[in-house]
C-alpha cells in the first residue's frame, strides 16, 4: 500500500448558483441607484453568457463595475467573464454579451502539464478534455504543484477536485 498514488484534477468552472445571485443583486442596485434606475438596463443571465442592455457606454461601465463587486463578494473569479464587444441595439441603446468561460481549453492545459512536468518531476500531468489530472506518489507534491498553479496568472479560473 506504500506505493499508491495520489491525484486531483485541475477545472475551471463556477457555481452556477453563485452567479444567478450575483447578477440578481446586480439589478437589484441598479433598479435602486438614482442614477441608473431610469436607464432601463437589463441583465440577463442565459446558460453560456450575459447579456447587458443599457442606454450608454458610460452606464455599461457601471453595470460592469457593479457585476464584478458582487461576483468578487461570492468568491466568483472574475477570470469567468468574456467581455465581448458592446454593440449598437435598437433605440439608441448598447447591448454586450459577456460570455461565461468554463472548463480548461487544450492550450492552456498543454501550458499547465508542461509546467508541472518542468518543475515536478516525480508528478504526472494528464489532459483529459477539459480537465488536467495531476498524480504522484507524494501528497507533498500534489500541495507545491497547487500552490505553484495558484501563483502562476492564467486567463482562467483553476479549481482543484477530487483529491484523493
């Protein structure tokens, strides 16, 4: 039993519910502060992104600024947005989709094995689609290359399951 091994997996995703109460309490202070509440903006929360409907450019600023503080508050990494390009909508409105980045693209994740394989070399790095398994005899390992993963800036959110 001495030589077994230990493993994790490398993720990126983020607690859908966390986010639906993130852009519930963004409307609710947009709806409340005097000067966006006569702006008629919206936020809508769909399965891959949200889309922002505002009057200008300067208020869309606003609801993104509101957007992040409350994702910030709910442990939400605001690596998660995509902010895409704002548009002309009808009505001399402005209209975003901010897209919702999930699961570790093979780019990154070839970023992430070669890393682990340069610094840690008793360890194991797998791709396995959208997941980098990690395995390695030592626990001790397992914990550096976690905390090696968490200084190291991505463009996307890492969280680390199944720990065993």
């Amino acid at each position: 039993m001495a030589s077994s091994t230990s493993s994790f997996d490398i993720v990126s995703d983020f607690d859908k519910q966390e986010l639906v109460n993130a852009v519930d309490q963004t409307l609710r202070e947009i709806n409340s502060r005097y000067d966006l509440k006569d702006t008629k903006t919206t936020v809508e929360l769909g399965d891959e992104a949200i889309t922002v409907n505002t009057d200008s450019e300067f208020t869309l600023d606003a609801v993104h600024t509101i957007l992040q503080t409350k994702a910030a508050k709910r442990n939400l990494s605001l690596k998660i947005f995509d902010y895409g390009k704002a548009e002309s909508a009808s009505g001399n409105r402005v209209r975003q989709e901010i897209k919702l980045k999930k699961g570790i693209s093979q780019e990154i994740g070839k970023q992430i094995t070669k890393l682990i394989r340069d610094e840690f070399k008793k360890a194991q790095a797998s791709i396995q689609g959208d997941v980098v398994r990690v395995s390695s005899k030592s626990k001790d390992d397992l914990q550096e290359i976690m905390t090696r993963l968490k200084q190291e800036d991505l463009p996307v959110a890492l969280q680390f399951t199944n720990y065993r």
